[in-house]
C-alpha cells in the first residue's frame, strides 16, 4: 500500500453523517461508538462523534485532490446541495485561483470546510 492519509473531522451524527455523505456516493467501511470511516472511491474520511459542536465556530477542514473535480461537484448538485455563501451544508463553484488551480467547496452538515481540488 503507498503511503496514504485520510482526513479526521468531526460528526455531531453518525447517522446523520453517513446519510449525507452517501447522497454521492460514499459508504460506510467501518462504524463503531467512537469512529466511523467513509469512502468513496479512493477517497477515505474518518469521523469523530462530536455531538456539542456548533457548525458555525467549526474550524475543521480538509482538501480532496480530485482527477476531476467537475464530475465530483456535479455529483454534489445532483444530491441537492445548496450553492450559496451563508449555511450549511453548502458548495461554492470550482474556480481558477490566482497561483492556476482549480479549486471548489463543499461544507458538510457540521461545518467542516472540504476543499475540492483538480489533481493535474
């Protein structure tokens, strides 16, 4: 196996969670009390319960390099998730950032920040 990581953020839900996550196309590998590990693909998030958190102070946040970031955040409009600037959860466009990358978002029910970025 290559070296790899996986983000660890944090879930007020499991279930909550898992149901979001699982609108386009992640599922469940691992699911106890204390952790649960989502993937979709190659790409692997692990949650913590954090039952107290409130989304709006979250500062927790991770980036998925994508092959193709277009097709993955088309995949979160068709699950109905909101393009919009206040909220969660929310996406906000892929767009050219100033250093040439392309670069979107999307903030899940808890607030976490995951930043989607085209792998070239």
């Amino acid at each position: 196996m290559a070296d790899h990581a996986t983000p660890n953020l944090p879930s007020r839900d499991f279930e909550v969670t898992a149901r979001f996550y699982g609108q386009f196309g992640f599922t469940e590998s691992w699911r106890d009390a204390g952790w649960m590990i989502l993937a979709r693909g190659g790409l692997i998030l692990e949650f913590f319960p954090y039952p107290d958190l409130d989304p709006a102070t979250s500062s927790f946040g991770s980036c998925l390099r994508l092959d193709d970031v277009e097709t993955f955040y088309a995949a979160l409009e068709a699950a109905g998730i909101p393009e919009q600037t206040t909220g969660w959860p929310r996406l906000h466009r892929p767009k050219r950032e100033a250093w040439g990358g392309l670069v979107g978002a999307l903030i899940d029910p808890d607030g976490s920040l995951l930043r989607l970025i085209q792998e070239d």
